[in-house]
C-alpha cells in the first residue's frame, strides 16, 4: 500500500538540503504525499530563530512548484513542546491501522534518536526512514547512540518493498544526494550580510533578502 511520508524539522529556513532529499524519498518509497511537519517548540535543540509561522510561510513557497510534497501544520497549533511521537499517534488516527507511515530523518538525527521523548515508541506507529546527510556517518551498522544492540537488526529493512508490506516497525536506509547545506551555516552567512543564493529556491531566497531575515542586511 502507498505510504504517507513525513519529514520534520525546524526549517529555520528551508534549504535544498530538505527538499531534494524530500523528492528522491517520495519517489523511492512511491508516496503520493511527503508532508513536511515545521515543529512549533523543539524539545530537544536551541529554540529556532524565526516564528512558527513564518517558518510555515516559507516553506509554503518552497513547496508550491513540487508535485507531491506538501507542508502540514499540526505542530504550530499544538500547544506545549513539539513531540513527534504525538505527530505520529496523530497521523495514524488520522490513516487508521493499515496505511505505511514513513517518518523521514537525516542520519545526524538518527544518531540522537535516543533523546527523543519516548523514542523507542516511535517505530509502534511508522517506519523509520533514515537518509544519508554529508558529514555524518548513520550507516547500518551504527544505530542510535544509547541504543540496545539490539534495537536496529531488530528493525532494519533491506528494501523499500518491505516498509509498503507493513504499517509501522521498520527502520530503513534510504541514499540521497549529499548536500553540504544547512540552516546553521545559512543563518551564519547572513548574520554577515552574505548571500545564501543557490542554497535555497529563489522564492524562499527572495523575503529573506528583502526582509533582512536573519540579520541580512535590508536593501
Ligand atoms: P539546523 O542547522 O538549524 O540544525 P538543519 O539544516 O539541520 O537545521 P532541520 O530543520 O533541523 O535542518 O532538519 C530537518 C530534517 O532534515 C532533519 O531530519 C535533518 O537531518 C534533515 N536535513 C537537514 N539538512 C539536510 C541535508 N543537507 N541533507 C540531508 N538531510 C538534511
């Protein structure tokens, strides 16, 4: 059956670095939908620099001209700290009992599984879809850190067949193109009034510039 795919994250901004590999998942697992899931108050990492909502805003124009991919709200109207474990239990009331739900992750965010709240409960409600991001190294072989040993070869699918056979339980590995973005180097760069052109759609590149987002210097 098709997955519903997620992907979630702070987008503070959105960068190539999430939507490439959001294309290449949605076709690989063949998902008619990749929703990307903006979180309202991360739990576990420094607060994001913009607000929620204008976060939404632009990943809405980063969104708009690909088939598929679709941003999804929930998270800002939620009050209290954004837990994807509540996202999940959310979307699987929503899809009920039989549909694969494939939450998507870099393979940096893997590595802190562990610090996710109740994380071991994650994988009850979707499959794990983890991605190769450069610089960091989540291969099969290494887990979560802080894992049992035996969590992964428990949970790991050799093909992508095997996470449209089941709901929920499995962990993948699934290769994308590397790229070398993220949001912590784009908010450097324009903290020192550089450009950040070419790392981001042009529709997302071009508020940032004319608003002076993140301490880029207005024109
Ligand atoms: P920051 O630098 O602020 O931590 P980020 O660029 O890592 O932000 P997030 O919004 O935290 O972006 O990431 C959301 C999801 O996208 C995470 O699962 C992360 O691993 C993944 N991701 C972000 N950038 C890349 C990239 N360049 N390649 C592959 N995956 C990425």
């Amino acid at each position: 059956m098709a997955p519903l795919a997620l992907l979630g994250g702070t987008f503070d901004p959105v960068h190539y670095g999430h939507l490439r590999p959001a294309i290449e998942v949605r076709e690989s697992l063949g998902a008619d939908e990749l929703r990307l899931i903006p979180g309202h108050v991360p739990p576990h990492r420094p607060q994001p620099r913009l607000a929620a909502a204008r976060r939404a805003d632009l990943l809405d124009r980063a969104v708009a001209p690909i088939p598929g991919l679709v941003v999804d709200r929930r998270e800002l109207v939620r009050a209290g700290p954004s837990y994807t474990l509540d996202t999940l239990r959310e979307l699987r009331r929503m899809i009920g009992d039989r549909r694969p739900l494939c939450f998507v992750m870099g393979g940096d965010a893997f590595g802190g599984l562990c610090s996710w709240y109740q994380w071991h409960k994650l994988t009850d409600y979707a499959h794990l879809v983890v991605t190769t991001r450069a610089g960091y190294t989540a291969t099969p072989a290494t887990g979560p850190r802080g894992a049992p040993p035996q969590w992964l070869p428990d949970r790991q699918a050799a093909t992508v067949q095997a996470l449209r056979a089941r709901p929920a339980g499995l962990v993948y590995f699934q290769p994308v193109s590397r790229l070398e973005i993220s949001a912590t180097a784009i908010r450097r760069l324009l903290a020192q009034g550089r450009s950040a052109q070419g790392l981001m759609p042009d529709c997302v590149w071009q508020p940032v510039a004319s608003q002076g987002l993140y301490g880029y210097p207005q024109v």
